[in-house]
C-alpha cells in the first residue's frame, strides 16, 4: 500500500473477506479527506470484479497488481451516485487494464476513449482539498478542449445513443436525479433530453419545431463531435463541463427546426439581447457565426486612439447639464384632464406618463415616447450605458444569493475601461462602449460568480464572451467545468493575445 503523507487524510484499513466460492483476500485502506475526498486502495490475489460498498452502484474491475482507486465524491449528497474513477496501476499492466476496461459495467464517461482513465502507479498522489467551489464539487479544473473523437468510434456512438432506453431507475439504490444525471452523461440521454427541451421551449414562444433526438444525433455525426462555429471538439458526455456540447439557432427569428440547428460548444452559446431588423445604423448583434469567430483574429489587432479613448472617459465622469423647465409652468391637468409633456409639448391623458410621487401632479414631466427616445439616445453614450450596466448588476446583486456587498461604481467601470486599454479582458476585441444591437458591446464580468459585484471581482468583457453559468453554484451533482469564458479558453480558440497568457504553441489549437 501508499502510504498517506498528508495530516489532512483520515486512514483506517483491514482485511475483508471475499466470498468461498471465490477463496481469496484483499486488504483495502481507506483515505478520507477533510473536503470528502475518498480513496479505495487494493490489493488482490488474481482478477475479479465487485461492488465497493457502501456503494453498490459503483463496480471496479481489478488486475492481478496492485491498484490505487480514487474516487472523487460529494460528502453526503453523492453517496449512491456514480462518479469519475482514476485508477492508477503499475506501467506493466496498463495496456491489460484498458482492455478490460473497455467491457467494464458503464460508468459515467467509462465509454471508448474515456474508459483510459489510466495512469502509472508512481504518479498517484494523495487526494486535494480544494475549496473554489462551496456548493458543487469540481473534479477538474483542466479548460482545455477534448480530444477529436475518430470517425469509426464516434459512429459506434451515436449507432449504441439510437437504442432507446428505459428511464426507470434500475439501479440500486439510485433516486430518480442521480439516474437522471447518469442517463443525460450518456449521448441519447443528451441528445433525447435536449430535444424535449428544446420542443418545449418553441411550443411556449409559439414556434415552429421539428427537430428530435435521430436529427441531433446525425448532427453529431454530420459535424465530427466539433463545434459548428470553431471547429473546436466538444464534449458530448460530462454534463457541466467545459466545451459542453450545446444546440445553437442559426437564425432566432424561427425556431429549432432542420435546416436551422446546428450544434456548437456551450462556450459560443451566448444570450441575443437584441436583434438588428437592418433599420438602425449600427446592424450587429451577440450572436456567434462561423465568420465571427475567425473575425476576431482580425479584429483584435486593431489599433485603439488611447488619446481618443482617454477623452471620451473624462466625459463620461461629468453629469449632463439638463435644462431646467419652470416651475410657474402649467401642466395641467386642463379641462379634459389632460396633462403637457414639457419635452414635446403635447397635451395628453395620464395614461401616456409614468407615475412620479415626487411630483405634485404625480406624473413624470415628460410623456412615455419621450422618455423612451431619451433614454435610448442617452444609452447610446458611454455614460449612459454604464450606469445602464450598474443598474442591472445592482438589481441582480439584490436579487441573487452572491457573497459579500455590492460596491462597484461609475468610476471603478471608467478605470477598468482604461486599465483594460478599451479592450475585452478575455479576447482583446475592441470593446463598443454604448448599447447594441452591435458588435462588442462592453459588459460586466465576474471572475467568480460566487461573489457579488465588485471591483477586484469584475472585469469588462464583449456580451459575445458572457455566456450563463447554470452550474457552479446551482448544481447538485459533480461539476468538471463550465460555459463561462476564460483568457486561457480564448487562447486556445484563437491564440495568446496578452502576454501574460502564457499558453505553450502545444496548447494552441490550430485552424
């Protein structure tokens, strides 16, 4: 056996055992860290197979050496659950090991390529702690894109995904959302789930849909297991990872229908805010596209006017001077009871304003169109689209559960900006600093969602990188990544923009 150098790890051992008809014993030792981090180790006699207890649900396949499990779990709420096995076996029996890896009972991820969870005993090394992440556990913090899956195994994939099966909860002691969470980390568990989702969500907007799960599992086919837009290999089994395969609408004006869909990593899924109708002056939009994503290689080397730049935050630190209208003024209401817009002069009924206690006359001084035109010509400034921005990270503060206080102002944006040297904190595009539909438009980031807005936990990005986070705080299952970008993600997609990237040309992926 290892032993355990850390003071951190908890270790009892013993001898168990095995059945008569089998005559043979294993010694075991049990390592259980302070973040419940668990760790079987055995030792056995010839090959067998079991079932550790006291999970039933998790079996092991065995060599005739020694072997070193790790497994890593939730305390308490993962249990019953499967979850990612990393066995470490001495380099003589690697290759034996995989083969009988591959027939093993069907863990998560233990499928063609992702059954090598294998590596050489001398480089086991006792569990972690690590505390990024309170609520879900990570099991890895690697961001970098899977491997391509070949042609002839990827098609045995989706040929085994097209064999329906049973959502009953066969297993063992398994509740309905641990069975849930193995099936969707299968790929027709994946592609069956997002069909009905996506079914149900052109039925409640009204829209035509007509894609199922045969149509998404001949994309994945049609398109290699690589993303549509990058061409970067998605995962298409580890539910809350990074590179997570993700269905994307072509156009949004129609809906998930054949023609329309194709799949791209969860990463270039980012929210439509608003869509250009080609009336403004500006058209562009959020969105992702195929041409997009090699613009950026070009529009990254831009050169930015700092001087220009410079100008345009000292104006925006300065208040607008509003002209005052006259108090001695009359508003009305007049005989028909209708009240004067003082910006456009028109008198009309108090359904066309908006109510305003401070008033005397409890309206707003001006009429809904207007303040509609005025405030969408003030967004369009740099100062007022980033009190547009604070105001909506104020009131998602307020109403999410993030740790610590809301404390970033008008200046803290204005000196990221110029810090950042008007550019994206991820990818180095020029940013468009007034509202959209365009492209670039700025945005607030929070490097780690679990806290609230701050200055040391907010960076300026393009909306195009702000893609939701449903899983780090949300999940109760295992999390091995998630959408939300990263300097070291765009660096694999289009290569190091900043210095202090330091991406190895090994890491870049290639076009």
């Amino acid at each position: 056996m290892m032993r355990v150098n850390s003071p951190k790890v908890r270790v009892r051992s013993g001898v168990v055992k095995q059945p008569s008809t089998q005559k043979l014993r294993r010694r075991w030792q049990v390592r259980v860290s302070d973040d419940g981090y668990r760790a079987w180790c055995f030792e056995t006699a010839r090959f067998w197979q079991t079932s550790l207890s006291p999970d039933p649900a998790r079996r092991l396949l065995m060599t005739d050496s020694i072997l070193h499990v790790e497994t890593l779990a939730n305390r308490g709420q993962l249990a019953k659950l499967l979850c990612l096995v990393r066995i470490f076996a001495p380099p003589a029996i690697l290759a034996q090991a995989m083969k009988s890896l591959k027939s093993a009972f069907p863990f998560l991820h233990w499928r063609g390529r992702r059954a090598g969870c294998l590596a050489p005993f001398d480089a086991c090394t006792p569990p972690q702690a690590s505390a990024q992440n309170r609520f879900a556990l990570s099991l890895t913090g690697e961001d970098k894109p899977p491997r391509a899956i070949g042609h002839d195994h990827l098609a045995a994939m989706v040929e085994a995904a097209r064999i329906p099966r049973s959502r009953e909860c066969r297993h063992a002691k398994l509740t309905k959302a641990e069975y849930d969470y193995w099936y969707r980390s299968t790929l027709g568990g994946w592609a069956r789930t997002a069909a009905g989702k996506i079914r149900l969500r052109d039925k409640r907007k009204g829209r035509e849909s007509n894609v199922d799960a045969e149509h998404l599992l001949d994309l994945v086919l049609e398109q290699g297991g690589l993303c549509s837009y990058s061409g970067i290999p998605m995962e298409l089994l580890k539910p809350n990872s990074h590179w997570r395969v993700s269905v994307e609408r072509k156009d949004v004006h129609h809906g998930y229908i054949r023609g329309n869909c194709c799949l791209i990593a969860a990463e270039f899924n980012s929210i439509v805010h608003k869509v250009s109708d080609g009336s403004c002056s500006s058209p562009g939009t959020t969105q992702w596209s195929e041409e997009k994503v090699q613009e950026v290689v070009h529009v990254r080397t831009r050169q930015l006017q700092m001087q220009q730049l410079q100008e345009d935050i000292a104006t925006a630190r300065q208040r607008p001077h509003i002209a005052n209208v006259s108090r001695l003024t009359f508003r009305g209401p007049d005989a028909e009871s209708k009240f004067r817009c003082n910006c456009c002069g028109v008198w009309q009924l108090a359904e066309n304003f908006y109510s305003d206690a401070a008033s005397t006359t409890g309206l707003r001084s001006r009429c809904k169109k207007c303040c509609c035109g005025t405030n969408s010509v003030y967004r369009q400034t740099m100062r007022g689209h980033a009190l547009s921005l604070l105001a909506g990270a104020r009131y998602r503060s307020a109403k999410g559960k993030s740790n610590g206080r809301f404390t970033l102002e008008l200046d803290d944006l204005l000196d990221m900006l110029l810090l950042q040297g008007g550019r994206c904190y991820y990818s180095g595009v020029p940013l468009h600093c007034a509202t959209g539909p365009a492209d670039w438009v700025w945005s607030i980031e929070r490097l780690d969602n679990a806290v609230t807005y701050t200055k040391e936990n907010c960076v300026l990005i393009a909306q195009e990188f702000q893609t939701p986070d449903q899983s780090r705080n949300k999940a109760k299952f295992p999390v091995f990544g998630t959408a939300q970008w990263s300097r070291r993600k765009a660096s694999y997609v289009w290569g190091p923009f900043f210095p202090e990237d330091g991406l190895s040309p090994e890491e870049h992926l290639p076009k």
